[in-house]
C-alpha cells in the first residue's frame, strides 16, 4: 500500500473513531416529570437543585421530560402509559395526589417518587412510612393537617367574618374530600359559617363560582389545595378583589399574585426534596429502602397590599407571626 493511502485510510478511521465512542456510550436516563398545574419556575427550578446535589445535572448526564398538566387531570392515564411503554429511569410526581396514584397504576417496576398532600398509605401509595414496600416514595406535604391552622390565621386577621366560602375542585377527589372533612369542624371551633363552592378545570368555572358569590356573599374565601387553582391564582386574586373578598391560600405564589393570605407547606422546598430521591434513585437507591420524608418547613406569607386594598388593617403581632411580608 502507497504511503499517501495509508495516511488517508488511517485518517479516515480516526475521524469514525468518535462516532463509534459516541454510539457506545449509553443514552442519558430520562425522569418523566408530572405536574397536573401549570409551571412555576421557583418549583421547577428546587427540583434541579435536589438532583443537583446528587450530582445529577439536566442535559449533561439526566434527561427531564416537563409535563405540566393545566389541571386536566383526564390525560394522567395516558401520559403514564406512554412514560412506562419508553422505559423513563423515573417518574416524578410532586404535588400530585392523583398524578401518583395514576403513576402507581401504570406501573409497578418503574420508580417513582412522589410529592402528595395526604397521607400516602391512606391513598394506597406506599405499606407504611419507613418502608414503603415498592416502588414508590416521596414526601408528605401535608395539606389537610394546616387547614385549621390556615383558617384560625384567616380568621385572626379577619375577625368580623362571619360567613366562609370554601372553593374546592370536585375533578381532585382525595383534596376535596378531605378539605371538606377538616374545614366544617375547623369553622364550628371558630364560630364561622361555612359554604361550599364547587370549580372544575375551566376558567369558566371558577366565573361561576364568583358569580355565586356575589348572589349569597361571603366575607371571606378559603380556598382548598389544587393544582388548577395555582394555575389560575391571577384570576382568582382579580375576581376576588373585584367582590372586595379577603382570600385564604395555600401557596406562597398564590400571595405573591395578589391574595390576602397563606399559610402551607413551603411547596419549593418540597419539590427540592423530590428531585433529590429522583437523584438518588438514578444512582441505584431503591424506592423501598428510602422512608418517606415529612414536611418539616412551613410559611405564613401575608400581601400587605391586597389588605390595604381591601381596608383590612393587619396589626404588628400578625405580621410578625409572618415569615414574608410582601408589601
């Protein structure tokens, strides 16, 4: 062979050698993460942080599929079985009641760790807290247990509220459910009236809800823990401020939008805890031997703005009792 063919027929090889090193090399492993809100990018952004800190790094070495559902909770099923017919490494499913359970439908091979408001064992996620037993594990964030806590805060800065209207989502069953299991008790301790509003996943529903409202009126609205509700928590600050309605929420972001008041979970923070079970789960952990985790961090959050707005003078000991302040 002439020297000059050899000099090409070897740079020809070199120049396939790192396709050949890339053909090898195994394909990222995918997290199909779901949501049945809308995106919020201080929660997204704490769930890179978790997988951050397990050395996890999105678009370097893990693939993160977003599915933010808008409320449309109809389509989980769907989405679940196209996550599992591919094979993701995990599925992640923070702040999700009925995300999780249609998660564990799906699938019990696939790992998946879940962010839910109830007690999971109650919602058949996992055998018992320590050892949950499959394939699944996560965080309890608590949301029934602060209802009185939120009420009792509502009714600390509003004390001439009398009538309480409760908003609920009939689409999220086990949220409603318990919401309305807690909530009549809670007002009764209080001495508050309590009625019910029902607002599935449209913009039109929530309308109609206020419209209710302006036929029998409230002094105040207490609205129950949903996905779609944080997706329209522009609206319902608007509506709400239109009627002159002082609101209790249930995310910091809900306030920030312009609602009077919550108190719950710090959800980034939960959603950050999420993200590091997913790491460690790509690392080789398995679901049954990680105990599931408890909301440990809570927050007070007050929009000293919608209160002036609203003629509601907020006294210094509250808003001391306040973890932020938005003014």
């Amino acid at each position: 062979m002439r020297r000059r063919e050899f000099i090409t027929l070897l740079g020809g090889a070199a120049a396939a050698w790192p396709l050949a090193a890339r053909a090898q090399q195994p394909a990222m492993p995918v997290v199909g993460f779901v949501n049945s809100g809308s995106s919020v990018a201080s929660w997204s952004n704490a769930f890179r942080k978790g997988l951050n800190e397990t050395g996890y790094v999105e678009g370097q070495n893990v693939t993160v599929e977003y599915h933010w559902l808008e409320g449309q909770f109809e389509h989980l099923p769907s989405l679940m079985a196209d996550l599992v017919r591919r094979h993701v490494a995990v599925i992640a499913t923070p702040a999700g009641n009925l995300a999780s359970q249609a998660a564990k439908a799906a699938t019990t091979t696939i790992p998946i760790v879940f962010g839910v408001g109830e007690d999971p064992v109650k919602l058949g996620l996992v055998a018992s807290l320590a050892r949950p037993g499959g394939n699944l594990t996560g965080i309890n964030f608590f949301n029934t247990e602060v209802h009185a806590k939120r009420l009792g805060l509502l009714h600390e800065m509003v004390p001439q509220a009398v009538r309480v209207a409760v908003l609920v989502n009939p689409a999220n069953t086990t949220s409603t459910e318990a919401t309305l299991r807690v909530i009549p008790e809670a007002a009764r301790a209080l001495g508050l009236q309590m009625a019910v509003l029902r607002a599935g996943t449209t913009s039109g529903e929530i309308e109609a809800a206020f419209a209710t409202l302006r036929r029998e009126p409230a002094d105040a609205l207490f609205v129950g823990p949903d996905p779609f509700f944080v997706t329209r928590r522009l609206q319902i600050a608007l509506l709400a401020m239109r009627q002159g309605i002082p609101t209790a929420l249930f995310t910091h972001e809900m306030v920030e939008a312009g609602g009077l008041m919550s108190y719950g979970t710090n959800v980034a923070d939960m959603f950050h805890q999420v993200g590091v079970y997913t790491g460690h789960i790509l690392k080789g952990a398995k679901p049954a031997d990680l105990p599931v985790l408890q909301s440990t961090k809570f927050e007070f959050v007050i929009n000293l703005q919608t209160a002036r707005a609203l003629g509601i003078e907020v006294s210094n000991s509250i808003q001391l009792l306040a973890d932020e302040v938005i003014d």
